[in-house]
C-alpha cells in the first residue's frame, strides 16, 4: 500500500502509473457499457422465447409474418438478433434497415444480392420511376428465387415505419412477397399505431392468418438497473460506479423514455468525464490518487445528465403520438388541473376526450377503443393505470410531470387550442 506521508522516488511513478492503470480500467468499462449486443439478455426473457416461438413455428412451416413494435431503446432490433443467434444456419436471414434504404428499388436490390443475383441498371432506373410492368416482374423473379431455395428466408425490416408513404404503396409492394410459401417477413416499427392498425391490414391480404404481434415496453428502473450491473460484472471493476450512481441512473432514465440506450450513455458519459479529469492531474493530484481512487457518484450522474444528456431525453420524450392518445393526455391535464386530483377515473377522461371531439368536429372513438389507447400509454411509462376487472372503473394516473407532458404535445395546434380553450 502507497503511503501518502512518504518521500516517493520521481523514477518510480513511471512504473507505479496509477493513472495510467486506472485510465485502462475506465477504458474497459466504457467499452463494456456500449451499445453492442450483450451475452445475456436481461428484461426481456418474455419477448425473447415468443420470437424464438415464432422462428421454430417459421422453420417448420416455412411461412409467417411477426411485427415487433415499442419506442426506440427498447430492445427490439438486439433481441431479434439473440434469438437468431440461438439456432443453427438451417434458415436464410436477410436484414434490411431502412432507414438507410427507404427506396423499393434499394429493398428490392439487397433481396437479389443477397441470393448473388446482378440487376441491370435499366430495370433499377424502370423500379424507381415505379414502373408498374416491370416492377411485377421483377417481384416475380424475386419470388422465384424464394421458391427455389432449400430453407426458408427470413426478411427482417427494422424500423418498417419509415417506408409509410402515400396509400402505403411501398408495403403492398413488399409483402407481395409474401405469396411464396419459403418466406417469413418480421417488422421491427417505432410507432405503436403503425404495428398495431397499418401493418396488420397489409398483412392480412397476402397471409391467410392473422399477423403476429408482440409489443416491448420502456424498461422500468429496476431493468435498467440490472443492465447496467451486469455490463460492468463483466469487467469486475465494480468500484468505478458507485451502487447509488447506477439507482439513480436508472430512476432517471426509467422516469423519462425508458431508453436503454440513453442509461449507457449517461453512465459511459460519466465515466468519460472522470477518466478526461484524471488524465490531466497534476503531480501532486497524483500523490493522492495513489491513496484515494475515484469513482462515479450520484454527482458525476447528474452533473453528466446536465451537460450532455438532459436536452437528448427531453427531446425524446416528446413522442409521435396518434392524436387519440394526445387527446387523452390533454383531457387528463385538464381534469387534474380542475379537480386538483392525479387519480382520474378513465370514464371521466372519455367524456372529455368525447366534449373536445364534439368541440372541434372530430368523430369519437368508443369507449372500449379509448381504453386500450390509455393501455398503449402505459406501455409507454406516460400512464399509470390501477387494476380493475371493469375498463371504466379504472384509475390513470400520469407519470410525466405536466411541464413535461404539456411539452410533448406542443406540436398539435387542436391540442394546445383545447389546452386553453375555457368552454370545456
């Protein structure tokens, strides 16, 4: 052990490098706490056996089609990657993100080059411009292949939302494909209402069943918590986080989106910080170094968390909500605000949400409808809803604060008008 009331010889700190050590240990943990695909799959044990469910019932039958739907940071695109990783090469998997290919003709394009089949710069150009002749025909060659190959192909689109275009033509498109029966389609969508109303319709068409559909919610504190505890295990430098750093943290992020990817942002943020502050110590900073380590505490948290983390989270808490549910957010505010409570009944949010319907000329969705739109806000940690065997007697509570949940609805003019409307 360093005594720190002891002449230390200059040569020695050379070998000593406590900074140095200390900078590789840092190093290790901001590494193990990036967004790469874990070893072990925590918080999402449920999800992950009913895609794998999905995959032996694919393998076997050689057809389906499943749509995986939840706010960013939720798991979905990782957890389709485990579950692939589970089983042995007896299947075709081709990935398409597309975001980054948002185009029929770039979809269509990495469907042949997977298969190592060229396409002619003529028939891309004809594809582009939609050219409905050879658009089917070069569907039907893409549906050949499938037909052709010995094991199923599993098309997997992530972030599928981002083809929504005019009468959806892209989808009708895609999921003619569907017509071979050596294909399986999995939709990884951002946006509830589009897996849960567009692509089921879509779907429906081409696949004699009905679309599987399974829904990831934000992660709650204590799954965010466990997360990042076990990407630190792996390191075994558990004394570089501070136990009430990683709570915090992850009361934080669970408070906000729920975004896994914003924890180990914030926490590898943090890190970065202290492993920046300790590079450029002086000597005699280094003298205690040598007895007192640092660490990540609640402070480094919040002081990282204001920095560089606060405008990211409130930027995507701001949800793109179908305007049924921004109307029940606004109904809720109302109500608290009038009656001074943050226990409503759901039946006296519906009779809001239907006199603000009533207002603006909209035409209201019934009650059985509103419930599950409240139901689909509480998978997204905006609403709590008490348990009751009857819809109506239900309790919701919000979770956001109301700057917070005022914030996120800022960007419909039907809502703010109703916000400030006082005839209701």
């Amino acid at each position: 052990m360093v005594q720190t009331r002891r002449t230390i010889d200059l040569t020695s700190l050379k070998s000593v490098s406590p900074i140095k050590n200390d900078q590789e240990d840092l190093s290790d943990i901001i590494l193990s706490l990036s967004k790469c695909r874990p070893k072990r799959i925590i918080g999402r044990e449920q999800e992950l056996l009913k895609i794998e469910a999905f995959l032996l019932k694919c393998l076997k039958t050689k057809s389906g089609c499943l749509t995986l739907q939840g706010n960013p940071g939720t798991g979905k695109t990782i957890l389709t990657q485990h579950a692939f990783s589970n089983f042995k090469n007896d299947y075709q998997m081709i990935y398409i993100n597309c975001l980054q290919n948002c185009k029929i003709s770039q979809i269509f394009e990495i469907i042949m080059k997977h298969f190592k089949k060229k396409v002619k710069k003529r028939v891309r150009v004809l594809v582009e411009r939609q050219s409905s002749m050879k658009m089917d025909s070069y569907i039907s060659k893409i549906c050949n292949i499938l037909r052709d190959q010995q094991h199923v192909t599993f098309l997997i689109f992530d972030e599928i939302d981002q083809l929504k275009d005019k009468n959806y033509e892209k989808l009708y498109k895609i999921f003619q494909l569907l017509s071979v029966n050596n294909l399986a389609i999995i939709g990884i969508c951002n946006s509830l209402n589009f897996g849960q109303d567009v692509l089921p319709n879509i779907i429906h068409l081409y696949l004699n069943q009905e679309a599987e559909c399974i829904t990831f919610k934000p992660y709650t504190s204590n799954q965010i918590h466990d997360i990042i505890v076990d990407r630190i295990y792996m390191t075994k430098k558990f004394e570089k986080i501070d136990k009430s750093a990683i709570e915090l943290c992850a009361r934080k992020i669970s408070a906000s989106a729920g975004d896994i990817r914003n924890a180990l942002d914030l926490c590898s943020n943090a890190l970065m910080w202290l492993e920046s502050d300790t590079s450029i110590e002086g000597f005699m900073d280094t003298l205690q170094y040598c007895s007192k380590r640092k660490s990540v505490g609640p402070m480094a948290i919040m002081s990282t968390l204001n920095k560089t983390t606060q405008n990211t989270l409130l930027r995507d808490s701001r949800l793109k909500l179908p305007l049924v549910q921004k109307l029940a957010i606004t109904s809720y505010l109302m109500l608290s605000r009038k009656l001074k409570l943050k226990n409503i009944a759901l039946s006296k949010i519906y009779q809001k949400y239907r006199n603000i319907c009533k207002l603006q000329g909209i035409r209201p969705i019934v009650l059985s409808d509103f419930a599950y739109s409240c139901e689909l806000l509480e998978s997204q940690s905006i609403f709590s809803l008490s348990k009751s065997s009857e819809p109506t007697m239900k309790k919701i509570k919000l979770l956001l604060n109301e700057k917070e949940a005022t914030n996120s609805l800022e960007d419909a003019a039907l809502v703010t008008l109703a916000l400030h409307s006082s005839s209701l």
